[in-house]
C-alpha cells in the first residue's frame, strides 16, 4: 500500500481482479481515472483510493453483465460525482441500475427509488448491488495489506 490508503495500478489490479493490462487499456481510453495522476508516465504515479478501487469493480461488472462501454461511462461519471467522506457509505447504501431506456442510476439498495429525485424506478434490466462490492473491495484490501 502506499502512503494513506493509495493503491498503485498493479496493486489496483490485483485488489479488483481486472487484468492489469485491461486496467491500463481503461486507463489509457478515459474509461476510468485514478485517484491522484503525479503525471509520471504509464501506469507510474496512478494512484486509487478506496473509493476508485470500488468503481473499478463496478465497471469490470457492469462490463461483465454486458452493459455497453457507452453506458459504463454514463455509469463512472455519476458514481464519480460523490465525493467526500460520506460518498462510501452512500455507495455502500445503494444499487446501480441499468434502466430499460438505458439510462444508469443509483438507487436505494431496498427499493428502486432514485435518491436525486425520489421517484420510483421502473424496471431495471441489471442492478448491481455495490454495497456488496465496496464490502469486497474492503476485504480484498484488507487481505493485501
């Protein structure tokens, strides 16, 4: 681990089970953004927090489930906005859905409610339940160290 809770992108990798080279494809395409970027070249100065290890498995499982990159995108740029302390306990909280209309949410892990405008979502064609994934990711952090 490198100093408070920053991963490296090998250490990203193997925490999240994604392949380090898809990890550096993600990377490199602007699927996915790290924590801090010290701008020292490829893969070198990456870092992820907790949280950026938590939207990794995200789209790793999103992409596994068949979701089209264009939708992952929506989905990385929507779990990017919560920040702060409390944006894990809010994620730890929620599902992500995948709505028929192909619209990405997050919602209340106990019913398909939207938390920006507290309207009941219809029909959700995947919902990944990330409470389940930051749990793991914990773990699997945990197991590193």
């Amino acid at each position: 681990m490198t100093p408070q809770g920053m991963f490296s992108v090998n250490q990203a990798a193997a925490i999240t089970g994604i392949g380090e080279k898809l990890l550096q494809y993600w990377l490199a395409s602007g699927v996915v953004s790290p924590t801090v970027d010290l701008g020292m070249g490829r893969g070198n100065g990456k870092k992820f927090d907790l949280q950026g290890l938590v939207g990794l498995r995200v789209v790793a499982d999103l992409r596994r489930e068949g979701v089209p990159m264009q939708r992952v995108r929506l989905a990385v740029r929507k779990l990017s906005r919560l920040k702060g302390k409390r944006a894990l306990e809010a994620l730890a909280a929620s599902r992500l859905v995948v709505l028929p209309d192909g619209d990405v949410a997050l919602c209340n892990r106990d019913e398909f409610v939207s938390p920006l405008t507290g309207q009941q979502l219809m029909g959700p064609i995947i919902a990944l339940d990330i409470g389940a994934t930051v749990a793991d990711v914990r773990e699997a952090v945990r197991r590193a160290a």
